[in-house]
C-alpha cells in the first residue's frame, strides 16, 4: 500500500455529531492524525445518537458514531477549567490544523481563540463551524439539522413531486444537512493547507453550515434569484413526464424519461402498446395533457416484474431506468461488493460489522479504513503520557479532577 495523501497532518477536532468530525474523518481516512477532543465522561453527542447495535444505548454502540470516528485518536480533556484549557493550548500548538464547533466568543472567553491560538502557533489552520456564520442576525442562533434543512430552502422542495401543496415540506432523508457541510468544509481546509505549506502560515476558515448547504441546494431555490419565480415541491416542470417512482412486483423503480428519444425507446421497451402508436405520443408537449392516462399505462407495465428485470431490461434499451435501493438491496449489491466498498470493521465493544468505506480510489495515494472508532478517550495515555510528559501521579490528579 502506497503512502497516503496526508501522512504527517496533524488534525485535532474539538466537535460533536456529524459535520465538523465528518470532516476530519476524511482527512483521517487519508493518512492525516486526528486528536479528537471529548468531554470527560460524556464524550461526544453523537455518542448518544442511535441508531444503536442491537437498539440498546449505549455510548459505545452508536453506528453513527462509530461511522464518522474512525481512524482517529480520543481524548478526553473539560477546556473550561484552567489546567484543561493549557493542555488544549499544547495540543493546538502541535497541530497543523484545529477543527472546532461554537460561536468565536466561547473560544475567546476561555482564551483559546485564533489571535490567541496564532500566537503559539503561527502556522495553525483554525476550521470554525457554526449554524449560521459569524455575522448577520442570525449569528448567535442555535439550529439542528431540521431548522437547517429548511431555512436554506431545501425542506421546501420535498416529497418532490408532491400531488398538492397539502402536505407539508419535509427533511431530506438521512443526515444530508450534516454531511454535506463536512464535504465542502474540506476542500476549504486543503486549499489552506496548500497554501500553508508554500507560505508557512495559517490561516482562519469560518464556516457557516447554512451557506454551505444552501450551495448543495437544487436548482429550484435558484429560480426566483434569476426569473423571479417561486418553485414549488409539485414540480410544474417533473409534471410533464412519466413518473418519477414507480411501484413493481418488489418495490420502485425511478425513471428520467425527459427527452423525446428517450420516449421512444421507453415505448419500445414497454413493447410498443397500441395507445404509443397516437399521434398525441409523439412530442413532449401534445403527451402533457394525456400524462395521467400514460402514468397508468407504466404503472400496469411494471406492477408484476422486478426491478431487477425492469432495470436490466432498461439499461440494455439505453432507457434512464434505475432501482429504488434499500438498505438490504444496498448491502447485498454485487456492484458494490466488486467494488470492495464495505470496509470490516473490529471494534471492541460493537464487535464485528461492516460500514462504508472510502468514497473514491486513489492510484497513488490510498483512502481507506484502518481503525474503528475510539471507545471514550482510549488514548489519554499515549497522548497525555507519551506525547505531552504527564507521568502516573499528573494523570491520576487530571482524572480526579475531571480535567480528563
């Protein structure tokens, strides 16, 4: 195995849940070192965020901890007392990077902004995340990822499409709003690494988790900025083509049929019925009107195969016809499998299971799982010990003061 494209980065993580550790995850599935940071006996939120193996809480046994964690070091450190906040100032002064969550003033208070922090360590990259930017009139506004899903818009825009405007907008599926703002806040971070490395300084990244995930917004949120028009989840525009999911012998298929060539091999693959033989079938606008009536038509098609026979049916046909996955169908999928997707991961209390691995292939420089997530603060020792001095009599008073 080649080196990895961040050997000798030094990262250290001060952040809960998803975004900022999703970051740092990253980086640490590239080679870099990640010291993440956790409150004494708590650790992490996410440690407390199910779903949980074998749906029993534990601060161990959380998947999606585990997910967003792995390949790092713990440690646990409480930076509101004083000693706490020295040994943060140590660690931030080895590192080449410091990714952390909260409003600057928390940090200043305490002593541990970044004039404070550049001090000490002039070539310091500071990553500060925050819900809604460091200015405007939300800057001191704290927000979930439901208020961010819909206060960039986005939440707005599904189920899409929708048959009315009854049903109210929901949350796009999943941890979206939290793993997007972890992708884009990384090549924010690399760039300034780039340009730490040609200059030897540092420098300060502000990020809002509302701007960046309304730059992952669909195009729709677009509309009004350029037409002045407002988009709505019913989708005018979807409305004028098949439809978008459809019900099968063994769950959905999704289709795109958006452009008259793709119409024809559509009917062609459907073999061609009499009513796509009308003269109404043959352009985008005159099939508008008719469009229930067609949807029926795919619907009474597709009802008794399976969306593996839809689909390979399809693909051989050049149609835009995928399957709707579910987890089962996901973690079975021979093309992921091929791929070597699914990493095996040994963890000491969770045991062992498999999870995604890296999002990309790399010729030269591998991106891959080599640790799972650390159980609270596993490395205190090497750290504390090892890196920063502290003997058995430091550790043991550190940890009677809860200072780790």
């Amino acid at each position: 195995m080649g080196k990895k494209a961040l050997s000798g980065v030094k990262v250290v993580e001060y952040a809960n849940n998803i975004g900022a550790p999703y970051c740092s995850k990253l980086m640490a599935d590239m080679g870099a070192e990640v010291i993440k940071i956790e409150k004494p006996v708590v650790g992490d939120e996410a440690r407390r965020r199910g779903p949980f193996l074998g749906d029993v809480p534990h601060p161990e046994k959380s998947v999606i901890f585990c997910y967003v964690n792995s390949n790092k070091l713990s440690v646990t450190l409480d930076i509101e007392k004083p000693e706490g906040r020295e040994i943060f100032k140590r660690l931030a002064g080895e590192a080449d990077i410091l990714i952390k969550e909260g409003l600057p003033e928390e940090f200043e208070r305490l002593g541990l902004g970044y004039r404070d922090l550049k001090e000490i360590n002039p070539r310091l990259i500071m990553a500060s995340f925050t819900p809604y930017g460091e200015s405007g009139p939300y800057r001191n506004y704290k927000a979930y990822p439901l208020n961010l899903s819909h206060v960039c818009g986005i939440g707005n825009q599904y189920p899409l499409p929708s048959p009315d405007l009854s049903r109210e907008p929901t949350k796009l599926g999943g941890n979206c709003q939290e793993y997007h703002p972890g992708v884009m806040a990384i090549t924010a971070i690399l760039a300034a690494l780039f340009w730490q490395r040609k200059t030897n300084k540092g420098q300060y990244i502000e990020m809002s988790l509302q701007d960046m995930q309304l730059c992952f917004a669909k195009t729709e949120n677009a509309v009004y900025a350029v037409y002045g028009k407002t988009m709505t989840r019913m989708s005018e525009n979807l409305q004028k083509f098949p439809l978008a999911v459809v019900p099968c012998k063994d769950g959905y298929v999704n289709t795109m049929i958006l452009q008259d060539v793709e119409w024809g091999r559509f009917v062609e693959l459907m073999g061609s019925p009499e009513w796509s033989k009308e003269e109404w079938t043959k352009s985008i606008m005159t099939r508008i009107p008719h469009m229930p009536m067609v949807n029926s038509h795919i619907v009474d098609w597709m009802k008794n195969q399976t969306k593996a026979e839809i689909v390979d049916k399809a693909q051989k046909a050049r149609c835009p016809v995928g399957p709707v996955n579910t987890a089962k169908d996901i973690v079975e999928s021979e093309q992921f499998h091929s791929r070597g997707f699914f990493a095996e991961v040994q963890h000491p209390v969770m045991g062992k299971f498999k999870f995604p691995g890296r999002p990309f292939l790399c010729s030269e420089t591998p991106c891959s799982y080599e640790s799972p997530a650390p159980v609270l603060g596993q490395d205190n020792d090497m750290i504390y010990r090892e890196r920063l001095g502290y003997g058995d009599a430091d550790l043991a008073r550190l940890k009677e003061k809860r200072i780790i």
